[in-house]
C-alpha cells in the first residue's frame, strides 16, 4: 500500500509540471491553433514527467516563460502523454521510467541515437561523396577503441539530424581507412578529428579544422554559422506580375517588398504597381520604401523607419521576436499587379529636351550708364 501511494504521489505531482505558471500547456486539440497558426514566436519544451533533468528543468523555464511574457511564447508539451505530437518532431520518450520509492532505483537501459543520418564515408567514397559535391560536409575521423569516439557518437547522430538538409555530417574509421588518414593527419592530432568541409568546389588546401564544441548544440550552431557566411546573396526579383510575385513569396513565410524611386535616382518606379503601394499603404513616408508580406495569412508589416542596413535589419529582427506590428491586406487578398515590362539592367536614359532656337526672341536693348 505505501509503495502503491508512493508511486501515485509521484504521478500525480509530476503529472503537471507548470500547473499556475506562465508556460503555456500545449496538446494535440490545440498545437496547431495556438503554435504554428500563430503570428508570436513560440519556444516549446517536450517533456516526459518522470524525466529527472525535465524537473530541474521546471523552475528554470517557468522563470523564462515570465521574463519572456509579452515577448516570446513559452510552451510545453507532455510528449510521454502526447506521443503524437511528439512523433512529429522526432521526440521519443523512453518507454521505461526511471523512479525512487523506498531508496531503491530501477534502472533503464540507454540507447544511443539513430545515426542514420551520419554517412559513412570509406577510402573509396571519399572523394566522389565529400569532395566532389558542392555541399558543406562535417567528418568525424574516428577510431572505434576510443572512448571519446564513443561519447560523441550519439551526439553527433543528433546533430547530423538537426542538420539534415542544409549541411552534411559524416564519420570515417581512421584505423581501417588509412589512405585519407594519412592525407589528413589524423594520427597526430588524435582521435577523434573533425574536418570541415566548405560548400562549393574542394581542395585539400581547403579544409580546416573543427574547432568549436562538442555538444549537440555547439555542432550545430557552428555548422550554421559557417553555413551562413558561405550562402548566397538571394535574388532580387522585380515584381512585373502576379506570377512573379506569388513564385517568390507564396510558399515563404515573410516576403520583403521595397518600393524605389525612379531608375534615374535608384531602380524600380515608384507609381508602377500602385495597387500594391495602396495596399501596403506604401508612400506615406516618401521613397524608397518597404513592407514585409506574408502572403498566406494576408498580412504585412510596414518599414517606419530609416531606409537603411541598419534599419531594415532591426526591422526584420523586431518581426522575427513578434515584437512588430502587423496589419491585414485589404479585402484579405492580394492587390492587382500591373503587367509591367522587366529592367533590362542597364541606365535609364535621360529625356530628350526641346531645343529653343533663340535667334527669334527680341530682346529689348538698354542704354548703358
């Protein structure tokens, strides 16, 4: 009976982990309404409340979600209760939970994370899958006796997931695959090595070495700090129809419209989409101008301030902590587009003016003092 009352006592206070607090409990009848239907920037905790790190966790988070109030969306999810919306985003809760009564602890075994997004590289693939693609490759050169190999395997498994689609993590045995070992130097530096790879084409001049951290999150936030020095400017696409418009922003979830003066000043007329500049209650503040759209939910955001790297920057920032304010397109649709012809990307060319011809025009003479 006390072990019975002991084991109900623990369910029933860890049942609710942030009963009366300002962290918002979310579930499968209203994530969706209240998260991803949502304008607010929103950070979610999965958890399971038998988790031992998930209660000390508990305050800490509940002191977050109130300093955060008014600014960001704190969350909270039971993912051993809401499978379902755990299975969604890859959370797994053990199946076995861990509990005192008595002082005795019943042990769950650990299970390392599905590495299956960590390609294993060999001598032979080496060069066709790492150095002859235009992706940005992290590899871990490993040697399967080493302790420290072992530890970072899972979190280099998670961090291959986090990371899928944007950058490529890989692992090598530098005991078996002695060829790129040697090429590498890895048997000095110890193991395990990791390489990084950056994307475009490769050389071996151009590798270096990893040297951030190596948790979970230090991978991942190195990896795309690296990734976004090497991106690509994105294009600028001129609005001339409502096809250009929806390929570029329909499927985004913020689109940034600028409106310009006349090529003669800068690019793109002022006055040419005024359907657009109406809707986005463009011009108001002069030119140049610019509004950031979400097409899908028929809002926008108008730019107050300065026309400038700064401005827009602090700008978009404010938006992406839903700090900015927003106001529905009008009729909740989109505006006319104009048809318009497409800048050849060359100078305007400046009006022709009338020449007078002078010779016909009286000019009274006056006498000289």
């Amino acid at each position: 009976m006390q072990e019975f009352l002991g084991i109900l006592l623990l369910i029933t206070g860890t049942r609710c982990l942030y009963s009366n607090s300002d962290v918002i409990e979310l579930k499968p009848n209203n994530f969706d309404s209240l998260v991803l239907n949502s304008d607010n920037i929103w950070v979610v905790e999965f958890f399971a409340p038998w988790c031992g790190h998930c209660q000390q966790l508990t305050p800490e988070y509940d002191k977050a979600a109130t300093a955060l109030k008014g600014i960001t969306k704190v969350g909270a999810v039971n993912a051993d209760e809401h499978k379902s919306l755990g299975s969604r985003y890859g959370i797994q809760a053990s199946q076995k939970a861990r509990r005192a009564l008595g002082g005795k602890k019943s042990g769950g075994d650990s299970k390392s994370k599905d590495s299956k997004d960590v390609i294993e590289l060999t001598d032979d693939n080496f060069d066709k899958i790492v150095m002859n693609s235009e992706d940005m490759w992290l590899v871990e050169f490993y040697a399967p006796w080493c302790g420290h190999c072992k530890n970072l395997a899972p979190i280099w498994a998670s961090a291959a997931t986090e990371l899928k689609g944007k950058v490529k993590l890989g692992a090598i045995d530098a005991t078996v695959n002695r060829v790129k070992a040697v090429q590498y130097e890895i048997k000095g530096k110890g193991y395990p090595t990791i390489k990084y790879f950056a994307p475009g084409k490769k050389s071996f001049d151009s590798v270096q070495e990893y040297d951030g951290g190596r948790t979970s999150s230090d991978i991942v936030n190195w990896a795309l700090e690296k990734l976004a020095e090497n991106v690509p400017a994105p294009e600028v696409v001129q609005i001339i129809n409502e096809k250009s418009l929806r390929e570029v922003c329909e499927d985004k979830p913020l689109c940034v419209v600028s409106v310009l003066p006349h090529i003669l000043d800068c690019q793109s007329d002022s006055g040419a989409q005024p359907h657009v500049e109406e809707a986005l209650e463009i011009g108001g503040f002069g030119y140049p101008a610019l509004a950031a759209v979400n097409i899908k939910k028929m809002k926008y955001s108008l730019l107050k301030g300065s026309f400038s790297y700064d401005g827009i920057n602090e700008f978009l920032r404010d938006l992406s902590y839903g700090r900015g304010g927003t106001a529905p397109l009008k009729g909740a649709q989109l505006p006319v587009i104009l048809a318009t012809k497409p800048w050849d990307g060359k100078d305007a060319e400046l009006p022709q003016e009338e020449e007078i011809d002078l010779s016909d025009i009286d000019l009274d003479e006056k006498d000289e003092l």
